[in-house]
C-alpha cells in the first residue's frame, strides 16, 4: 500500500468514525424529507472504470441524473440546499475512499455523459489517477462546466503533486468550507 493510500485509509476511516452521528442525523432527516437519503450515482473512476459513488440526496429521487450545474433549481430540495451549500452531501464518498474507488485528494470523478470532460482529462492524463473528494480545481473554486479549464487544473495538480500538497488541500477545502459558513466567501 502506497503512502497516500495509507493516509487515505486512515483519514477516511476516522472521519466515518468520528462523524458517525452527524452521518446519522443526516440519513434519518434524509430519510423523513425523501424517503431515500442515500443516492447512489455511476461515475468514472481511475482508468475511467466505471464505480458507484455515494452521497446524500439533494434532489427529489426522480430527478435524472446529470452534472449539478446543469440540475433545474427547483428540484434540490431544503435539506438538499443546505447539504450542498455546506458540502455535508459528500460526506459518504468517505466510504468510496475507504473502498478504494477515490482518494481524499485528486480530480472529481466524472460522469460517463460528460464526453467533453473525459476527452479533456485523457488527452492531459488526468484519468490515469484515482479521482477524489477535492483537489486543486475545488480549492480554486471551479466546477465541471468548464471542462477544457477543470482539465488543465487537474493535470496540473497531478504534475506538481506532493504529500504536501494532499494535506494542503484537504486543509483549504475545510477552511473554505469553514469561510462559507461565516459569510467569509466573497465568492458568494
């Protein structure tokens, strides 16, 4: 087991530990709201092998399944909102790093329709690592609208990696998260 995938292990395996209730929480008032708290969608992962990633549902269950940006609004519902807004939906892709599907850190695993996307990261190389819950596109504030820019961030990342960096951007993606909340963000 390579020195990321260690840390891998180890984080994702605390943080379900250790948010466990808050996991718990989140399932029961998912489950009140939809009836399915759990959402399960297929998305490409390392090689561009096809995996089930796991989050918390933010829209209503019979929404079709397509990149967020594209989503209509009006079918996030109110938990939905607040999940997204504080990024507590992806929360369960801890189990994907645990299973060995993602990473903590690297490029965010698309879906199999976003052809533009995939033939942008496989012309950089970007589909040739395990894909992850964030990365330097995530810290920088991009998302997969833009898939010629996600790209080429991806494969920088993937070209300047250091362990350093892995904790880096787990610490930026949680201080940034952190920011949002206070209404720090001038993103906003």
């Amino acid at each position: 087991m390579g020195l990321l995938r260690f840390f891998d292990v180890l984080l994702s395996a605390i943080g379900l530990i250790v948010l466990s209730p808050l996991l718990g929480l989140l399932w029961m008032l998912g489950l009140f709201e939809s009836g399915s708290p759990l959402y399960c969608q297929e998305r490409l992962g390392r090689n561009l092998r096809p995996f089930k990633l796991f989050k918390f549902r933010t829209m209503c269950p019979d929404t079709a399944s397509m990149a967020t940006h594209l989503v209509d609004p009006s079918a996030v519902t109110r938990l939905g909102r607040v999940l997204r807004q504080s990024k507590l939906d992806e929360l369960p892709q801890l189990w994907n790093v645990l299973l060995g599907d993602m990473s903590l850190v690297g490029p965010r695993p698309c879906l199999p329709s976003q052809h533009d996307l995939i033939k942008e990261r496989s012309e950089r190389g970007v589909t040739s690592v395990r894909p992850g819950i964030t990365g330097l596109a995530q810290v920088r504030g991009f998302d997969m609208s833009s898939p010629a820019l996600l790209a080429a961030t991806d494969a920088e990342m993937i070209r300047s990696f250091k362990l350093m960096h892995y904790f880096k951007y787990i610490f930026m993606t949680v201080l940034g998260l952190f920011r949002k909340r206070q209404g720090l963000d001038d993103r906003e």
